[in-house]
C-alpha cells in the first residue's frame, strides 16, 4: 500500500497544505507550477480587480480543456468500437464459411 505524503504547494502566493501518495508527487507540483505559470499569464494580459478573477479565468481555461479531452476520448471510444464491431463482423462471416 502507497504511503501518504504531506506536502505544500503555493498557489497564487498562498501556501495549500495537502495529503497525497508518493506517486502523485511530481504530478501535483508540476500541476501546482503550471496553475502558477497561467495565472500570472492571466496577470498579464487582462485587468482584473482580485485574485478570484484570475482563478475563475484559470478554472475555466482548465475546465474546458477537460472537457474538450473527455470529449476527443468519447469520439475516439466510439470509434474503435465501431471499428472492432466491423472487424468482428468479417471475422464471423469467414469463420461460417
């Protein structure tokens, strides 16, 4: 069983203590890093009057990449599944042969 790691990531200049399995590690900081990196981007390109402003940008930017992935991976799914039924298809119709 995984042991849990307790680390701390700052997000937008605040400190985020968290409880995660060692292999999530390196996922998590560099997650921690990139949400850093957009949010200064952000920042910069756009005025803003507080600091939730920028986390609603990045939460939206973040959400809709999500989203756009689960729905590439539902097409994708669909796909092979249609592939796969042809193949079974003219794998039956040989075998009665």
């Amino acid at each position: 069983m995984e042991a849990d790691l307790n680390i701390k990531v700052d997000i937008g200049g605040r400190p985020y203590s968290l409880k995660i399995g060692r292999s999530e590690e390196e996922t998590v900081r560099k997650a921690a890093i990139d949400v850093n990196q957009t949010i200064n981007k952000y920042s910069k390109a756009f005025e803003y009057k507080d600091m939730q402003d920028l986390y609603a940008m990045v939460s939206l930017q973040y959400a809709s990449g999500l989203m756009h992935i689960e729905n590439e991976k539902s097409f994708r799914e669909k796909e092979m599944k249609d592939k796969l039924m042809e193949i079974d298809s003219v794998l039956t119709s040989h075998l009665k042969l």
